[in-house]
C-alpha cells in the first residue's frame, strides 16, 4: 500500500500552528489599527460649505470661542453662529468676496448655513456640553487645537475609553476657569502639579460618573 | 493472637481464613467475539450503504432544526422581545432550554472522564457515542445565551478583549463565571472526543486505503495525523488521554455547580439555597444518562450491537439513573424541609407556591418523572425490557426540562413584590427554536454515526475476555 500522504505532511501540524499564529496576529493588529476610533474617527476633515479658517479667525486675529458658540456654557448642546453672527463683521469686511455668497444667502433667506458636522456623540450617550465646560474641561481637550486648523479636523478618538480616561483621573485634564477658552494654556497639573490638579478637583466637586447609567441613560 | 489458637475454647467468632467466592465478572462483549469481528461490525457501520432509515431521519431532522434557524433569523431580525419574557420573568425558555441542554452532556463526561479514572471498563461501548452527544448538547445548549442577548454582534462582550470602549467583564458576576465554564467545557470535551478517535480513524484510513477509496482515505488519515499504532503512539496516547480525562474530571461538577450559581447566588427565594450546586449536578447526570439510554438503545437495536452494549451495560446505567434520580428525589424534599424549617416566609411560600400555584400542573410533572419513573429501575425485570427502559429514559428527559422550567418560571412569576406577579407563556418563536434544537442535535448525531466509528473499537478490545492475559486462570 503505498502513502497516502508525501513526507513533506510531517511539517504540516509545525505549519499549521505557525500560520495560524502569524494570521491571529495580523488580524489582532489589523483590528486594533484600522479598526478602532483612533483610524476610523481621527483625521476626518470634511469641505466644509464656507472655507472658515479657525486659524485665521482665533489664532490670528483672537476671537474668542463664545462670539460664535455663544450657548456653550448654558446649554447641554453647543451651537453652531447663525449668518447673523458672521455679517456682524462681514458686512464690512470683505462684503463681497465671493466665498462669503453662501453666508450672505442664509442672511438675507433666514436658512443655515449646511455645515457638516465633524463631531458627534452616538444617540445612546448623554452628553451634556455646559457640564463640562463649567468644571474646568476646556475646548481643546476634545477638540484639539481648532485654534490652529485651517480646516477643522476631528483630532481625539471620542471613543468610550477617550471619555472614561478623563472621567477616571480628571485632575490629570482640568484647567482653571479663567483657561477654559485658551486652547494655548496648561492644564492645572502640567503648571502646578498633581496635587493641584486633585485640589481643584476636590475644591470644584467634580464628580465624573463612571457607572453605566452615568452617560448610557 | 496466638494465645486462642491452641487453647479448647470454641472456635472464634471471626474465621481463620476468609474465603470469599469469588463473582464472576459480567462479560463485556458477548459470544466471545474476536478482535476483527469488532473491526468488521464498527467500520461496517460506516463502509455500508447508506440505508434508507438514515435518509429518512436526516430529512426529518433538517427540517425540525430548520426551525431553530427560522427563529433565531426573525429574532435577529426583529430584537429578543419575540420571546416571550415580560416582567416578572426575563428569564424563562432561553434559561431553561440552556440549562436542559447542558445538563444532558454532562452523562458524556462522566462516563469518559470520571468512569475511566475509576477504571469502569464497560463504559468502553458507550462512551464515544456519549461524549458526541456532550458536544452536540453543548452546541445546542449554547445557541439560547448566544441569541439571547440579542444584539449577537456584540456577544464578543463576553469575553476579556481589550477594546477602546474600555468595557470590561463583571468577573463577580455568575453569568460571566458561565461563559468560561462552559466554553472550557465545549473546548476539553472536544479535545477528549478527539484524541480517543485517533487510533479508530487511522483504522478507518487503512481500511478505505485498501480498498482504493482514495478520497475517504486522505479525510480519515488527515484526522488520524499520521497515526501506526506504534508502542510510542500508544503510549503518549494513554497518557495524553489520561491527563485529559483528570482535566474533564473536575469538569463533571464544576460546569452545573457554575450554572447553579447562576440562580443559588441571587436573592430570589427559591433560588438562594446552598443546596443547588449537588442538586443540579445530580440532575446533569441524571438527564444525560437518560439521553445516553434515549440514544443508544435505538442505536443497539438498528446496528445489531447486543454483543458490544450487553445487558450489564444497560443495567449499569440504569443503576445511575436511579441513584442519580433519587439523589434529585431528596433534594426535592429537602428543599421543602429547610424552606419550612429556615421559617423564612418568602421561602416557605414560594415551596407552597411551586407545589400549589399557577404552576402546579408543571410541578406534577416535574415530581412524577423525576423521582418515580427511576425507581422502576430497582427491578431486574423493568431493567431487562428494553423498550420500557427506553420508554422510561424519555420520562427522565421530559422531566429533567421541567425541573429547570418550575424553578426558574415559579420563583420569578411570584417574587418579593405582588405588585409584580404576572404569568409566564413562552411566544411561538420560543416554543419553534426550542423543538428546532432537536432537530440540530439529531442532525448533528445522525452525521455522527454515519461518519464516524460510534464505539472506540481499540479500547473495546482491550476488555475482551481474549484480551485478559489472565484469561482462564486465576485472578491472583
């Protein structure tokens, strides 16, 4: 009776084994890389109906976050300016130019502007926007440093672990009251160290939930 | 001790010499059979045509388990509110057809794992079979907590994987003690089947090999892994199989112990009693010695096996039945006892309860065949009738489902707060998915005995009376 299987079947289990390792582990780091909010999230710029610098806008000429999101710290949403808001400029400044004509037409037909929006919680997190910016978590934690985006880009995860990192150790992230809006300032624990961080923590009663039913509600 | 053996006293109580007879060992494979007629039956089973009985019963089984495929798609589909759990009772079939199927397997280990450690050579026959029937109860078993979380894509939650959500598992938690008690249980009771079908596959192979069935043969032989029977193939094999069944050992006991927690570490009266980790393993192997007797039996009789599973075996296996089914006997009185001797209100009701309530009729039925129809195995006479035996195995299963249906339906549907009492009817997906896993299971045993040897063939002759070096002399 002659082999069934050619010698060259001895190192099939050795083979096996190997693949196996090697194919669980690109998949593992695969998963882990293209997989998750650090890829699939960050980076994400749409073009936006009206090119609005954040660079040239706060960077350069230093306005601040609340002419424009002027409800941040009195509502669970954060708004976006009416055209209103921009004519208030640039009904003077550069009135004609043609890459204001979309900002010009929601002005005078009282429709918005369709910006796309770059950063969304999922429906199923509460997330309440003034909570956070009146106890000491600043715009650029979440939001990276719009004050330096051309064009503004999603920059954190935002993904569970994001906010439960902040959530677990917030003397790590908070900034003083008079920061909140300086996406340029240190964190309390950066400048005067750890224990001030926890002090102002301790001091503001900030208290992130981390139970489920804290944001899952 | 000297002194009384030459004195005139009368003879001392205790006798000088013992002298016991000596009782014949029952013989475990009938007429003497030689080891190529083992070969021949067990392999024939396979080698043959396949008949016609098979195909019917294939058929019939694809289409009964097409009912547990039907009703987990429309419950995907839709969401788990198809099933019929509404407060106060959010768990009910899914639990019960869970608990039922898990219970069955645990016969399958039992007999390979425990009753080889103790070296009781008549599970030989019975244990391939059995232990399929372990794998296949699990796979059934877990269809129900799989599915019942709903959302299935997110079933990998279970599990300790690192993941940006930072979700992590309630390892305080029973029901997450379950997920590795059983799919450690699923993983070793595999590995066991395995490795004791080695040797049988590499049989298989030759035989199809010198046959010229080329196909059959590479399938068997890629499974058999180079096995020739050698001197060190066996031994590693022993040993391999040795340490596995001191692996499936603690198993035996600790699967249902865990699945017991699941109720005994909650504080639902009726449930929160120390007594459910023996008492639910006892039901275990109660109910899959009653499925072990459902499937074998049948299996006997089409096969012509009498002379592999004699009548000893049977009479072995019902002997567990009824000790098993009497251990579950006195934990159903002895629940009684403590709820009214605890004199704990909540208890002692929920005991009447049980008996009395809306549920009573499952009750009855429960009691009647749980702790009666064991007790027909006293009796050499019911032990010989086959078909009564058979008839009785059925019982064990249809009572051993409602003992899980009665402790988890009458102690939710009548918890602390009358407020909350409700009734609890299962929906038709529920009722369709429970009678499909049937039908997956018979499918999955069916394709079992086509393909694959249904009794280890080298282990069945190595208790031959030929294979006793002894053999015809005395025993010392």
């Amino acid at each position: 009776m002659s082999n069934i299987f050619p010698k060259s079947a001895n190192k099939l289990p050795l083979q096996i084994v190997i693949y196996l390792v090697v194919l669980v582990g690109l998949a593992t780091a695969g998963v882990t890389y293209y997989m998750t909010p650090k890829y699939t999230r960050v980076g994400y710029a749409p073009v936006q109906p009206v090119p609005y610098s954040h660079a040239l806008h706060v960077g350069q000429l230093g306005l601040d976050c609340r002419y424009c999101h002027s409800n941040i710290e009195q509502s669970g949403y954060a708004n976006l300016p009416t055209a209103q808001t921009c004519m208030n400029c640039h009904s003077m400044v550069k009135k004609d130019s043609p890459l204001l004509a979309v900002v010009r037409k929601s002005y005078e037909t009282g429709e918005s502007v369709p910006w796309v929006q770059i950063h969304q919680t999922p429906d199923y997190v509460y997330f309440n926007h003034a909570v956070h910016v009146n106890r000491g978590v600043s715009c650029v934690e979440c939001h990276g440093k719009i004050n330096e985006m051309e064009v503004v880009s999603h920059q954190k995860s935002l993904s569970m672990g994001f906010c439960l990192d902040c959530h677990r150790n917030p003397e790590a992230h908070v900034r003083e009251k008079a920061d909140i809006f300086n996406l340029d300032s240190p964190t309390i624990a950066t400048k005067s160290g750890t224990e001030a961080g926890v002090k102002f923590v301790h001091d503001w009663k900030i208290k992130p939930p981390q139970s489920c039913t804290g944001c899952h509600r | 001790m000297a002194a009384h053996v030459e004195s005139a006293t009368p003879a001392p109580a205790i006798l000088q010499e013992v002298n016991p007879a000596v009782l014949p060992r029952p013989v475990l494979v009938g007429h003497n059979r030689s080891f190529s007629w083992i070969t021949d039956k067990i392999c024939g089973i396979i080698e043959g045509p396949t008949p016609t009985w098979w195909w019917v019963c294939f058929a019939i089984a694809c289409c009964v388990a097409s009912f547990t495929v039907a009703g987990i798609i429309y419950l995907v589909a839709t969401g788990v509110g198809v099933w019929g759990h509404a407060n106060p009772v959010n768990w009910a079939w899914d639990i019960v057809n869970f608990v039922f199927w898990i219970g069955i397997g645990h016969a399958g280990t039992l007999i390979s794992a425990i009753l080889c450690l103790l070296r009781q050579k008549w599970r030989t026959s019975i244990n391939r079979a059995a232990e399929a029937m372990t794998i296949f109860a699990v796979v059934c078993a877990a269809i129900f907590p799989v599915f019942h979380v709903g959302r299935v894509w997110y079933a990998w939650f279970l599990f300790p994987i690192p993941n940006s959500n930072y979700i992590w598992q309630n390892f305080r938690s029973p029901l997450e003690w379950d997920v590795f008690a059983v799919s450690t249980y699923g993983t070793v009771s595999v590995l066991f089947w395995y490795v004791g079908l080695i040797p049988d596959l590499a049989t298989l192979r030759d035989r199809f090999a010198a046959v010229g069935n080329k196909t059959r043969a590479w399938l068997y032989g890629f499974f058999a892994m180079g096995w020739r029977g050698s001197n060190r193939h066996w031994s590693n094999y022993e040993m391999a199989y040795l340490i596995l069944a001191g692996i499936s050992t603690p198993l035996v006991l600790s699967v249902h112990t865990i699945v017991s927690f699941d109720f005994a570490v909650s504080l639902i009266p009726g449930w929160h009693t120390t007594i459910f980790p023996p008492y639910f393993v006892a039901g275990a192997i109660f109910s899959g010695f009653g499925m072990v007797l459902t499937l074998m039996l049948p299996l006997r009789a089409i096969y012509g096996l009498e002379d592999l599973i004699t009548q000893y075996h049977i009479d072995c296996m019902c002997k567990i039945t009824l000790a098993t089914g009497t251990i579950v006997g006195y934990a159903y009185a002895m629940e009684f006892f403590i709820a009214w001797y605890g004199a704990n209100p909540y208890e002692g009701f929920t005991f009447i309860n049980r008996a009395f309530g809306q549920y009573w009729w499952a009750y009855l039925l429960m009691v009647s065949c749980n702790v009666i129809t064991p007790q027909f195995f006293w009796f050499k006479s019911v032990r010989n009738n086959t078909t009564f035996v058979w008839v009785l195995s059925i019982f064990v299963n249809v009572g051993m489902w409602f003992e899980r249906f009665v402790i988890i339906a009458t102690s939710l549907a009548r918890d602390f707060l009358p407020s909350s009492w409700g009734y609890y009817s299962p929906s038709i997906v529920e009722i369709f998915t429970f009678f499909g896993t049937f039908g997956v299971f018979s499918v999955l045993f069916l394709l079992f005995i086509r393909f694959l040897p249904i009794m280890p063939m080298a282990e069945i002759k190595a208790v031959t009376p030929q294979a006793d070096v002894h053999a015809g002399h005395d025993h010392h």
